[in-house]
C-alpha cells in the first residue's frame, strides 16, 4: 500500500508487487485521502487500513479488502469515534484481523490509549478493546501472531521510556499487562 497518487501525496493507493519485485497491474485507487496504509494478508485477500482525512480533524480509521488480483472492495469503518483515531498496528490470526489504533480517551486531558478491533474477512467490525488506558500518549510499536494470540507493545509517553506490552487473545481476552523496558 502506498501514499500518494496522481492527484495528491495523500492519495491512498496500493500497488501490487511480485516476488521478484517487479511492478504487477496498475496502482490500486481507493479515492481517498489519508494516512498511509497498513496491509496484512490473510483469508485469501488483503486488508488494508488508515486513517481517513474526509473526518478530519478527527480522522476515522477506514479499511478495505484487495483481491489478490488488485480487485479493491467497498471501503468501511473501524473506528469512527468522535476523536481521531491513528491506524498502529495490524495482523491476522487464521480466521480474523486485529486492528490496533490509538486514540484519545479522555478528551479533556488529552490522554491517549491503545485500542484494538476485530475485522473479520467478511468486514464485521467489532467492539473496542481497550487494551491500554495508561496515563500520557501512546506511541504504539507493533503487533503480532504467534502461538495462538496476539503481543501488542507500545511505548507509554507519561516519560518518554517505558515500553508496555499485553497479550491479546483471539476471544478478545487481555493478557497481563507488561513493562518490558522502564
């Protein structure tokens, strides 16, 4: 997935490569401005996901599946709360996608916090899952499968050092939440 098209560099795009890196088709045009997307394959097409400008400035995370022959679906919400959303984060278990995101949670303050969505390959959305509700903002660094759940890891910016973590299993449960580095 790329940023940046023909009509602007916030054109939110997809370009098919092959595994000798050579270019296949034309770029994929979702004719929508944003961030720039994550993609992860899994049940047969690709998921991919950013945050889109026509909310701003309180972007909502937007997805849509590709076709491994660059058949772009119907784009569809994740997250269209009334605080911007920022896509982090994004793997497959086998059967459905976590979505990972921060967010502001406490509007007042400003506090910030990760958060994660099941997508299912048929594009149901589920409920949130707050999965870090730590004071400061929340950098998030990265999610991954592995041996039947999901490690999200973030750094928590209440003093720009801590690096955070929690296992998030395919049923939604959470894990214990981690300090990894203080």
């Amino acid at each position: 997935a790329l940023q940046g098209g023909a009509s602007s560099a916030a054109d939110v795009t997809a370009q098919r490569v092959s595994v000798s890196g050579a270019l296949v088709g034309p770029r994929i045009d979702t004719f929508r401005t944003g961030s720039a997307p994550l993609v992860e394959f899994g049940a047969g097409s690709y998921l991919m996901v950013w945050a889109d400008d026509a909310f701003h400035p309180n972007d909502d995370l937007v997805g849509a599946f590709v076709s491994p022959a660059g058949v772009l679906g119907s784009p569809f919400g994740i997250s269209t709360g009334a605080q911007p959303e920022e896509r982090a984060g994004l793997a497959f278990d086998g059967a459905n996608f976590l979505v990972v995101y921060t967010t502001v949670i406490v509007p007042a303050s400003g506090t910030r916090g990760v958060r994660g969505r099941f997508v299912s390959p048929s594009a149901v959305v589920g409920s949130a899952i707050d999965i870090s509700a730590g004071a400061g903002a929340h950098g998030l660094d990265g999610v991954a499968f592995g041996g039947g759940r999901y490690l999200v890891a973030w750094t928590d910016d209440a003093d720009d050092a801590t690096v955070r973590a929690r296992l998030v299993f395919p049923s939604g449960a959470l894990g214990t939440l981690l300090t990894l580095d203080a």
